[in-house]
C-alpha cells in the first residue's frame, strides 16, 4: 500500500455524514440537470452503474459484477439484458467453458460515455462558476484525494 507522508499541520476532522451527502446530492442533480441535452436516452442509476462497472473491467463476469456492487447475480442478470438489448454490451462465452461469460462495452457504449461525462462536467462547470475563486481552488486541490478515496470505495469488499 502506498504511504502517506505526515504532516505538521492539524488535521481536521472529516464531518463524514456531511461529504457522504453532498456527494449523492451532487451526483443526482449532475445526473439530472445534465442529461437532457445529451440525447441519450436515461439509464436508471443501477444500469448506469453496471455499464460503469464494465467499461472499467472489460471481460469482467456477471458474478463478478454482482460482487464489486454488492447485489444479487438475478438482479445483475436482468439489468444486464436492458444493456445488451441496447447495444451497450456484448456478452462473449467462452469456448473452453461454456458457463464463463465475458462482458465488454461496446463501440456505442463508449460513445454515450463520452457525451454524458461531457455532460456531467459541463453542469458541474456551470454550478461552481457561482463559487468564490477560493472555494473553487479547494475543490481543485481535493480532486486527487477524492480520486483516491473513489478507488477504495470501489474495491469488493
């Protein structure tokens, strides 16, 4: 594991319930103030979360989907047959063993990646014009720990 050099500075506490709901508060109003313009067609939060799965782990399984969200293999299933059926995803056997499917994000897929995280960056530039100059500054500089913390919260448990 990578280390962290300390510092000399106090370290204040991080108000955890707080930042847990200004980050779901920005990610639904990004979501939603963000997708109109983008001419995709909306994909609930779960679907959208299995397609983000994929398109991070290409060949990734269905169980292993199942695991890294923390939900039922059928439900995973299902939502999986929406992306499918949408082109957004291929599922590929595997020719030594039949019951190994492989899941990758199609060319379309990437496409309407592309345009949402377009999208999701064009209403948060919008919201922090109204910042002050030094909050944004701060939001600049957290980017990287949040990165890092985004990573960890990712991991299986």
């Amino acid at each position: 594991m990578e280390s962290v050099e300390a510092s000399t500075a106090p370290v204040s506490a991080v108000d955890h319930l707080a930042l847990a709901v200004a980050l779901l508060d920005i990610s639904s109003d990004v979501r939603r103030k963000s997708h109109n313009d983008t001419g995709v067609r909306p994909l609930s939060n779960g679907v959208l979360e299995i397609l983000r799965v994929i398109e991070s782990h290409p060949g990734i399984t269905v169980a292993e989907v199942a695991s890294r969200l923390g939900r039922q293999f059928s439900n995973v299933s299902v939502q999986l047959r929406e992306l499918v059926a949408g082109n957004l995803v291929t599922r590929t056997r595997d020719a030594a063993d039949k019951r190994y499917v492989a899941l990758h994000p199609t060319a379309e897929s990437q496409r309407i990646k592309a345009l949402l995280e377009g999208a999701w960056a064009e209403a948060l530039a919008s919201a922090s014009s109204h910042l002050l100059p030094a909050e944004r500054e701060q939001i600049a500089a957290s980017l990287p720990a949040l990165q890092r913390l985004a990573s960890f919260l990712a991991e299986p448990e």
